[in-house]
C-alpha cells in the first residue's frame, strides 16, 4: 500500500536529479 507512495516519490526525486543533471 505504501509501496506506491515510495513509487512515486522515487520518480519524483529522480525526475528532479535528471532535471539538476540536465542543467
């Protein structure tokens, strides 16, 4: 159930490191 949540903020964090890489 938390799963999902742990899911999605992983995308969330790794979308944000590649957008900080990206730069």
């Amino acid at each position: 159930m938390e799963i999902r949540s742990a899911e999605k903020m992983l995308e969330t964090i790794f979308s944000f490191k590649n957008a900080v890489l990206a730069r």
